[in-house]
C-alpha cells in the first residue's frame, strides 16, 4: 500500500462539508462554570487534559496489555459514535443527504478536539441498498500523539477509540453494522491516518477487528512492555482465535449489553446458578444458551422448560419423571427434564410460575442433587445446571406467598439483570441487519435494508416488547416488504399495530416524517395522570399517619430538594417550582422555627 502523503481526495467536492452547520452544533453546546456543567444538546459532557487520558491509556497498557487495553478504548468510541448519531439525526436540517449526514459525524468528533474532520477519498453510498462504502483520512489524532510519546511508532495502528467511534457512528445512521478498519496510521509511520468503512460482510476477515468490540475477560499479569520500533507502513493484523463460526448467538455492542456480557464470561465457566432478570421479550433464553455455549457443559444437553406453558398438575412429572401409573393417563414411565438434562444445563423460563409442590422439589435437587420420579421411592441423583429467569420481581412474590423464600435465595446466587432495549438502542442497528437476513432467507425475499425514515422510527420507539417485538416488526416487514426495496413506514407500522400509536412521528402532507401533533399532548396527559395518581396515594399515605403536619411536610420537602440540588439555591428552588426569594423565605421561617436546611 503507497503512503498516504501523496494521496489526494479524488474529487474536490468530496472534501469534508459538514450537514450541520458550526452555528448549529455550537448553540447547541453551554456552558455553566458555576454549576460544573457542559452540555450538548441536553446531554452532559466533559472537557478534560489529553495528558490525564494518555496516562489513563498508558496505565491500561502496562497494567493489562496492548490487546485489552484496544478493546476497552474501542468500545468506549463506539459508544460515544452512536450517541453522537442519534444526536445528528436530531439536528439534522431537512433535506439532508445521507452522505452528508454521514461525514458529520467527523464534525462531532473535531468539535470534542478528537481528531481534525476527516477528507473523504472516495465512497459509494447507497443505504437504501445496503451499499457503504467510504475512504478516508484524518490528521491530528490525539490518540496518536499520546501512543508515539508513550511507545514511539510501532507496526500497529492506535487510533482506537476513533475507529470504535466512527464504527458507531456510521452503523447507527446506516441502520447496519459498518465496520471501520484503519490501514493507515501515524503510530505506524504514515503522514496521516486512512480508515476504511465497510459493511462487516463485505469484510472477508471482519473477526480480526469485531473482537475488540466484544468485551473479553483479561487477566493481571505481568505488564506487557510495548517495544520502540522503527517505522513502518504495513498494516498488521493482531491474531485471534476467534472464528465468525464461533461468534456469539446474542448479539449487541452498547455499554448496556457488554455489562451483561462480561457477568455472562465471569459466571458462565463455573457451576454457580444464575438468575437472568428482565422485561419479557429482552432476550433471556438466548443469554441462558450463551451462558451454556461458553461452559465447560458446552457438550452436554440443554433442555429448556416454560413453567407458565406447564399445567400444575403435570408439572412435577415434566421435571422429575414419572413412574407408570403415577397419575391417571400415565401409562408408561417417563424420564423428566432432571434425567434428561443430566451433565448439562436446565433453563426455567418464568419460574415464578412454578407450583408449591414443585418448589420444594426444585430446593432440595439444587441442595442435594437427589429427587424421586413421581410415584417412585427409589432416589435419583442427577448433576445439572440451573439457570432460571422471571420477568417480575421474585422478592415481591415472596412477599405475596407466591414464591419460597429459602428457594429464592438459592436461585439468587449470580443474578443478571438483562436490561430493556430501550436502554440498549446501540444496539438496534446490529439487531435489524440480523432480523433481516434471517427473514429474507426464510422467506426468499431480497431486503436490502430499511429507509431513513424507517430507521428514524425504530431508534426512538421505546419498544415496550424490548427484542421480541422488534423481531416481530422485521419479520411482518420483510412478509410485506418487496425485493430488492427497503422497508419502510408503512412495512414496518400497520394500523392496528401497537407501534403505530406510540410513535412518536408519522408521514406527514408532504409525505415526510415528522413529529406527531398528538404525541406529545398524549404523552404528557399520561404522564401527569400517573404523578398525580402517585401524588395522591403518597399524600394519602401521610395522612393515615395523622401525626405528622403541614410545615413537617413542607419542611421536609426544602430539604429533599437541597440534596437533589447538592446545596445549590437556585437549582433547589427549580426543583420546588418556586422562585429564589420565595424559597428563601421559607428557609428562614425554618430557621426562625428551629429546623435546619
């Protein structure tokens, strides 16, 4: 490959010209001194020392090597990638081209004095068909700056955290996963850094660079020492053992899903029990086989079982086996989940729902490993794993009588809290490039991907049926969506679909998306039923006590906002809906009365 400090963009016009004007971003960046505030676009930010987060990244290197320290900082500009994403699609003026949107992502990143805009050598863009594909460069990198000081120039590119972030930023606005690939770099040797963009696919060894975008355990060991070299302009590719045929059956990159991931590889060698938590339709029985793939039980059987899906009365010998002519229409014996599972892994979707009796039975197999089939007194003992799941609080069932206590605490050993995707929206795009090639191959279609629009809708709908309903969303899309089109709006939100009600923006005239006139006034009237509906319980409850008065509670509430605000006046006074002098007033009747802020 020649060096780049010859190169020239292609096309003049390619040169970077952002879609969002300098005005735009900067009236949307304040900052408050005396607070200890920056925010963009309502989202705190931080200004910090170059030097600090190159001692930070110099400190990772030494103290658990050049490969863990990549992957952290890779996944650290990932995340930052997609929330700037969102950001752009916010701001976005109307009419913006997509290439435009795109390349503005480098203005993000400049404005945080990152790195310089980058200059487009050339590209092919065509997101509707799933096509991009972009040639770049950037100069100024602070990352190189910080690793040449450090380590002096080496073999290996180092602009971590910018590639993390402009793999980020690139799949949120593509609706794909693109991954970007730096050939080129200073730490190398090379004038300026050149990245490539791609779709993963497109990429023939795309594992050599998505495993630093999974969160991996490491080890303290003993410092890896990077070695002075000279420099050099061949790109080195590090070594990994992991295969794309080996790749993980979840699938996710946000902060959010790499926390569970690294519970999962913590948890997933031993035999301890695990309780996955969450939402119905997060995703539970899929990490449940990613805990079990990454087991020393990997070999071993995995049976699943849906104790709501079970009547009560057959449930005992669905997990413990029955004897012939234990129970009226037994009329051979059977093995149940227990025998079957022996060695392996039994996951117990819904376990709230188990019965009483089921219960005990489930306490003393996880105690002793022993159980007796139903209408048998001869004992079995068995070796199996337990993973259980609930979509509701366990403890509040304990409470109702629902659900032993002694039992409970069993199943709590490592509890895994999967969190809801609206909290992993990072995610999204990698989920629907997923869905949509598992559709179009079960149903022979040829679907490119989803408009802008599209994507739009799917990153700000908050998906009250998290995984599971967006997996039913691809799939009535692609049954109604044509070949070699994207899917939009009206593929993907039918009229009786509870999507549809709870977009936030619909086609407007103009046949454009914008927000819904409604949406908002809905929203709010919600909102303000609930707190007033949670106001008047709390009120209620205050009053049942009937030793307690006004002024205590009034009282009580000056002080609950000055923690909030961390003794700020001003910011205490926002909270309670009152002016400055209003809210002085009533400290000094509180003074005046013996009460103390």
């Amino acid at each position: 490959m020649s060096k780049t400090r010859n190169r020239k963009p292609a096309d003049p016009a390619a040169e970077f010209v952002p879609s969002l004007q300098a005005a735009d971003i900067l009236k949307q960046l304040h900052f408050n001194p005396a607070e200890g505030l920056i925010w963009l676009e309502g989202r705190r930010m931080v200004l910090l020392h170059a030097e600090s987060l190159g001692a930070l990244r110099q400190e990772f290197i030494l103290s658990v090597g050049m490969e863990a320290t990549r992957g952290l900082f890779t996944r650290f500009g990932y995340s930052a990638g997609c929330r700037d994403a969102e950001l752009a699609l916010k701001m976005q003026p109307p009419g913006t081209s997509v290439d435009r949107l795109l390349i503005s992502g480098g203005y993000f990143h400049a404005l945080q004095g990152i790195v310089s805009p980058p200059t487009v050598v050339s590209q092919n863009l065509d997101i509707e068909k799933g096509i991009c594909f972009i040639d770049f460069y950037w100069k100024n990198s602070y990352e190189d700056q910080l690793h040449i000081e450090a380590f002096g120039v080496g073999f290996s590119p180092a602009c971590w955290m910018e590639v993390g972030y402009a793999s980020g930023f690139l799949s949120t606005c593509v609706g794909r996963r693109i991954l970007v690939r730096e050939v080129e770099c200073r730490a190398m040797g090379s004038d300026v850094c050149r990245c490539i963009a791609r779709p993963v696919e497109d990429w023939p060894d795309a594992e050599l660079d998505l495993a630093y975008f999974e969160p991996r355990p490491f080890r303290m060991s003993a410092p890896e020492q990077p070695q002075r070299t000279e420099a050099s302009t061949a790109p080195v590719r590090h070594d990994t053992t992991t295969k794309r045929s080996e790749r993980r059956g979840v699938i996710g990159a946000s902060v959010a899903f790499n926390n569970v991931m690294h519970k999962v590889q913590r948890v997933a060698p031993t035999t301890a029990t695990v309780l996955l938590l969450g939402e119905s339709g997060v995703g539970k029985s899929a990490f449940a086989r990613e805990i079990q793939r990454k087991s020393t039980r990997s070999d071993k059987p995995f049976l699943e079982l849906n104790c709501a899906a079970i009547p009560e009365q057959l449930m005992e010998a669905e997990l413990f086996g029955a004897e012939r002519g234990a129970y009226t229409g037994a009329g051979e014996a059977r093995r149940g989940r227990f025998q079957v599972a022996d060695g392996g892994t039994l996951f117990l979707d819904e376990i709230s729902s188990l019965p009483m009796t089921a219960q005990g039975k489930l306490l003393r197999v996880i105690q002793t490993g022993e159980f007796e089939p139903l209408g048998s007194t001869v004992t079995r003992r068995v070796d199996v794993r337990i993973i259980a799941a609930a979509n509701e609080n366990l403890w509040v069932a304990v409470g109702e009588g629902r659900f032993r206590q002694d039992l409970y605490y069993r199943l709590n050993v490592f509890p895994i809290q999967i969190p809801p995707l609206r909290e992993r929206r990072d995610d999204i795009p990698l989920l629907l490039e997923h869905l949509l090639r598992k559709y179009s191959e079960r149903y022979g279609r040829r679907i490119p991907g989803v408009t802008a629009q599209a994507l739009q809708i799917l990153l700000n709908y908050r998906w009250p049926g998290n995984v599971r309903e967006l997996e039913n969303v691809i799939e009535r899309g692609v049954i109604l969506g044509e070949d070699d089109q994207p899917l939009g709006y009206h593929q993907l939100v039918t009229v009786d679909s509870e999507m549809g009600a709870h977009v936030p923006m619909a086609p407007n005239e103009q046949g454009l998306l914008a927000e819904r006139r409604d949406f908002h006034l809905e929203s709010v009237s919600m909102e303000a039923a609930q707190e007033t509906e949670a106001l008047t319980l709390w009120a209620e409850g205050i009053v049942a006590r009937s030793n307690v008065s006004l002024t205590d509670v009034e009282n009580t509430l000056v002080k609950a906002a000055f923690r909030a605000a961390q003794g700020n006046f001003t910011h205490a006074a926002g909270l309670l809906g009152m002016t400055r002098a209003q809210l002085a007033y009533r400290v000094k009747k509180m003074e005046e009365e013996g009460g103390a802020r």
